[in-house]
C-alpha cells in the first residue's frame, strides 16, 4: 500500500543520511523533494504546502542543524508531523451501545461491501449485529449484501415492495429495537455522482434513523476526487467519520492525508483487500510507520494470530526441530502466509524489507510453486530426493512450468532446511542473515 509515496520518501531520507550536517541549503533540498513526492502521490497541493513549510520551520532549528545525526533528525521531523496531522481527531468508534451506523458514498467506492467488512468487525468482537438494505437505488445492492449477510452468519433486514429509503429507516429502527441488535449498519443508497436528490434523500434517511455514526465510503485510489466527494457529503449530512476503501490497490498513497487535512474528519477504517474480513481499525502510528519504511511487526503479528492457529505452529516447530520438514509443509506454509494477505501487503509491513520490484509479481509466484508442488504425489513431497529426471519432467508439464523452475525450487527448499536446521540448533539469526545476504 501507499508504495509510491512511500519509496520517493525512503529515497530522499537515503540522501540525507549521507550528510555530515543540514544547511538551509540542503534542508531547502529536501523539503523540495519531500514536496514533489506528496504532489507524485496526489495530495491536494495547499495540503502538501503547508505541511512542508510546517517540515522546513522545524528543520532550521539550531537543534537539528547541529545534530550528530541530523538525517535521522530530518525523518523524525517527519515522522512527528505525519504523526500529529493523522492524530488530530479521535480515530475510534463511539462506544456506546446500542449503535446505529449509517453508510454513505458513491457506486463503486465499495459501500455496501464495506458494509459486510463492518458486519464481520463486530461480529468477531462478539457483538450481535445486523444489516438493513436501504440502497434501493441500485438492484443489485439488497441481493448483494443478503450474500454479505450470509457469509459472515448475520441477519439482514430487507423490506421487498417498499419503495421509501425513509420508510425502510423507520420499520428497521423498530425491528433493531425488537432483536435488540448492539450495532445495526445501515446501507444507504449511493449515485454515479453527487446530485441534491441523493444528499435530500441521505437527509432525511438521517434524521429517521438517527445515527451515532455517519460513515462515508470513499475510495482511496481516487486522490483527490475522493476529497471532493467528502466535501460536498459534509456540506450537507454531518459525517463522523472516514472509510478509505480499496487502499491497498492506492499506489500513491495521497487520499489519507489530504482527507485528514481537508475535512478535518477522522478515518475510521482503512479497506485493505477484497475478503471479508481486509477492514483495518486506522491506527495511525501504523500509516506512518509504513510511509517511512519502517513497518508494521504489531500489525503483521495481529494478523498472524488471527490466521495461524498454535497447534500448527507449535506441529511446524516441532518438524523443523526433527529436520521432517518437507515439501507438503512448505506447501502448507504458503497457504498460511497467504491468509495474510497479497503479498506486496505482508513485506511492507516488516521493517527493513526491501520493495518488491514492479516487475516481480508475488502472487504469481507463489502460485507457481504451488503448482509444482500440488503436481507431485504425496510419496514426491515427503521424499523430494526420488526425484529423478523422468519425474521432474512429468511435475512441470502438469504445472505448466519448466524443469528449471522446478530444480531451482527444490534447490531453495534444500538452503531453506539447512537454514532451519541451523536456526535450531541455536545458530544466531543475525549471522545466518548476514551469510545469506553475502551469498546474493
């Protein structure tokens, strides 16, 4: 996600670790820079101004022009201002219970899927939940949050033959009252465009259904279009909050803080794949810390044990001890870091981690592996060492892969056992790096 701005940021910070000192000369330099990468990734350009006048005032302190490490000293800066313009609002939803949720945006920005996402959120935190269909607007919206609501197992209230959005407000505020719902998600109807017909109608479902919290869907990879159709939704319903949809596909990353700065609303909730359960709590320290290359381990880590159950861990750690691990393992593993997400997603956030280059497509990668291996008996994963020459060829035609691909993998699981051996037997993780890096 965000990988433009974040890779033109890393590369001007790369620079000014290289200096000695900071100069107003060489900080002017870098605020050029860091504003060039803020307009690349579309941040409205008032907002870019500003932040980087806020950046190069702080820069010219005496502090940092005579710091030791004045380049670490410029990232910080950074660090703090991202930091203070994401957390000038409260990011968290009202507590109070029950809770009524309205949702609002334009077809297409990823409301009514948003709304299943939000569903499963509070389902998983053990809340009783329901949808009600309210876009009547389009045909298929009831159909398809009715699947939404049967995938993650909660009621959706559907009113067929009423043609009122206010009506439907009415008879399902009395029907939450009866199922005493904790939290009810209205889906609202959307447009092509903003139009007054749709802000009239939004009014007056609002003040039928009395929301807590309005939530706006807006799509992150629109830049500042989104921005627009933020402000032309406050101006007439009071909006709570922000939901960027569909941020992993913004490779520029600008709609989250020219969101923030424009509307002075707070994000709620970040869309961040196509399952049902790819809806982030916005955290902003976690936002920035990817900006900057520095990743997200907490973020990663609560992924992981949302999708990694101990017993497995415990049964791998266990084989990689007894040097049994085999290529149905390996298999097994690719399938449990895929749960975590596209790829790209995943090495973003470890810190460090370098960028996978746009020419390197991950997904498709993995998906080849797993075609060698799904083409091998179960007797060809356990004892990979019987595979001759006739086998080989016979795995690769029914992956549609190449011999070479194929003995470059097992070539790879080979290094990667004897890695997992060494690791086991208390080698230290920071030499096997090193070695594995020096071999590149």
């Amino acid at each position: 996600m965000t990988n433009l701005l974040a890779e033109k940021l890393q590369g001007v910070f790369k620079t000014l670790r290289g200096y000695g000192k900071l100069t107003e000369s060489n900080v002017a330099d870098a605020v050029r820079e860091v504003r060039l990468a803020l307009l690349a990734a579309d941040v409205n350009y008032q907002v870019a101004k500003d932040f980087c006048e806020e950046v190069k005032t702080k820069c010219l302190g005496q502090e940092v022009l005579r710091s030791i490490r004045p380049g670490e000293q410029f990232v910080k800066i950074i660090h703090d201002e991202l930091l203070a313009c994401f957390s000038s609002t409260e990011t968290e939803l009202t507590p109070n219970r029950p809770l009524r949720i309205l949702l609002c945006g334009l077809n297409g920005a990823g409301k009514t899927t948003t709304a299943g996402k939000l569903a499963e959120w509070f389902r998983n935190r053990k809340q009783h939940v329901v949808l009600v269909a309210g876009d009547l607007a389009r045909p298929a919206a009831i159909e398809q949050l009715q699947i939404l609501g049967k995938q993650v197992g909660i009621t959706v209230l559907t009113y067929p033959g009423e043609k009122s959005p206010e009506n439907v407000a009415r008879l399902a505020r009395e029907e939450v009252t009866r199922l005493r719902a904790e939290v009810a998600i209205f889906d609202a109807a959307g447009r092509l465009d903003v139009d007054d017909s749709l802000l009239a109608e939004l009014e007056m479902v609002g003040k039928t259904w009395e929301p807590q919290e309005t939530l706006l869907v807006a799509d992150a990879a629109t830049g500042q279009t989104a921005v627009k159709v933020a402000q032309a939704f406050q101006s007439r319903v009071p909006l709570t909050g922000l939901v960027l949809s569909k941020f992993d596909a913004d490779t520029r990353g600008g709609a989250a803080l020219s969101f923030q700065r424009i509307t002075k609303m707070p994000i709620r909730f970040l869309g961040t794949g196509e399952g049902i359960d790819a809806l982030e709590l916005f955290q902003p320290e976690r936002l920035v810390g990817r900006l900057l290359g520095m990743g997200d381990v907490v973020g990663l880590v609560e992924k992981a044990q949302t999708e990694f159950d101990a017993a497995s861990v415990e049964k791998l750690s266990e084989k990689m001890a007894k040097n049994s691990f085999d290529l149905q393992d390996f298999l097994d593993q690719i399938k449990m870091v895929r749960k975590l997400g596209p790829l790209q997603n995943v090495l973003g956030m470890i810190p460090g981690m370098p960028k996978m280059p746009d020419s390197v497509d991950g997904e498709k990668s993995l998906r080849r592996v797993e075609a060698m291996v799904r083409s091998m008996t179960l007797e060809e994963r356990s004892r990979p060492g019987i595979l001759n020459a006739r086998r080989r060829q016979r795995i690769a035609r029914g992956s549609g892969t190449s011999v070479t691909e194929l003995n470059e993998l097992l070539h790879r699981f080979e290094e990667m056992k004897k890695m997992m051996q060494r690791l086991t037997r208390g080698g230290s993780p920071d030499k096997m790096l090193r070695n594995l890096m020096s071999k590149r």
